[in-house]
C-alpha cells in the first residue's frame, strides 16, 4: 500500500510539473491533485524536491530496465538489440517533452536537482552499449566504448529532430554497419537459423530427403 500511495504521489507530482514546472509546484498543488492534505503528502516524501527527484528516479529506473531487456533479447541481432537501447532514451525524452517543456529538469544531467540520476541512466546505456559491442565484435574503425560512444551521440542529436523517432532506424543501421563486425553478426544469425530449424525439425530430421 505504502508504494501505491508513493506512486500516486509521484504521479501528482509529474501532473503539476507539467503543468507548473518545478519552481512553480509547492506541496499544495501536489496535495490538491492527490485529493488528500499536505501532511498526507509529506508521509511520503519530504518535500517537492524530493518528489520531484524520485519521479525522475522512477522515470530513469523503467527506462533502463526496458533497454536491459532490449540488450538482452536473445532471438535479435546485435543491431537490433544497439536499436532497442537507443530507441529506448529517444522515447523517454521524447515523451516527456511531448508532454510539457518543463520537464527538461528531469532530463538534463546538470540540473541541481536530478543531474546525477540523468548520468547514472546515460552510464547505463553506455555500459549495456560497450557489452553489445563487445560480444559482437567491432571494425577496426572503432573499438567497443568509440562505439558505444557515437551510437549516444546519435541518439542524442536525433532527441531535437521532428523526425527522430523516423530517422532512429536508418540512421541506426547506417552506423551499425561502419561499426559492426559484419562476420560475427552474420555468423550469429547463421546460427540462430540453424537452431530455429533444428526445433523445427526435432529427431534430426532436418537433413532428410523429402518425398516428391
């Protein structure tokens, strides 16, 4: 119960940034748009700059978490899975623009208030980044952190085009192929296939000659 009535505080919290922004919010606004009093409030957290850093806290938190999962899915390619991690930061920081220019606060990794958290998820994706590459293999052009670097970089530079969401893909796939070790990646896709195949084909049937 206790973490449901926090989430139903951050969630107020996020509504009143919105609309507010943070300067702007006291402890009021987000007891009205709970329906409960400031001391309600306060049984959660201690004071707005505290709601506002554990919603940026959970915002963060969700977000790395979907790109772990991303790195980790087992049945994609390498490039698909770099594709995920990066579509991942596009969309929180798309979405929380979208939804108002003063959540910028939460995003912004030399803001007073959430500026580490900003970097511990940018740390993050880096490390999830740097492994992808590592395990499969890069050019001589860069080595696994260069590319984990220039993949950020991208990714950022297409947060403030109207097209990002669009353009993430291609521009993805350009880059990937200047950074990938097309070898590793077309020999791990071989052997996907061929594991797909042997479960399609159980009992070592696979090989058989099939009736005319």
């Amino acid at each position: 119960m206790a973490a449901d009535r926090l989430d139903e505080v951050l969630d107020a919290a996020y509504d009143c940034l919105t609309r507010y922004g943070a300067r702007r919010t006291t402890m009021d606004d987000i007891a009205t748009t709970m329906g409960v009093s400031r001391s309600a409030v306060y049984q959660y957290v201690r004071g707005k700059d505290d709601a506002f850093r554990q919603l940026s806290a959970r915002l963060h938190s969700q977000a790395l978490r979907r790109a772990r999962e991303a790195a980790t899915a087992e049945d994609a390619s390498y490039a698909t899975r770099v594709h995920g991690v990066l579509a991942v930061k596009l969309d929180l920081v798309r979405r929380l623009t979208g939804d108002s220019p003063h959540t910028a606060e939460l995003l912004d990794d030399k803001a007073r208030l959430c500026g580490d958290l900003c970097g511990t998820f940018t740390a993050g994706l880096r490390q999830l980044l740097v492994a992808l590459f590592t395990a499969a293999g890069t050019t001589s052009a860069a080595g696994p952190e260069d590319a984990a670097d220039v993949c950020l970089a991208l990714v950022t530079g297409l947060e403030a085009t109207p097209d990002g969401e669009r353009l993430l893909g291609p521009a993805t796939d350009a880059l990937l192929t200047g950074l990938l070790d097309a070898s590793v990646e077309s020999g791990r896709a071989a052997s996907v296939e061929s594991g797909r195949a042997e479960s399609a084909f159980p009992g070592g049937v696979r090989g058989a000659t099939m009736p005319g």
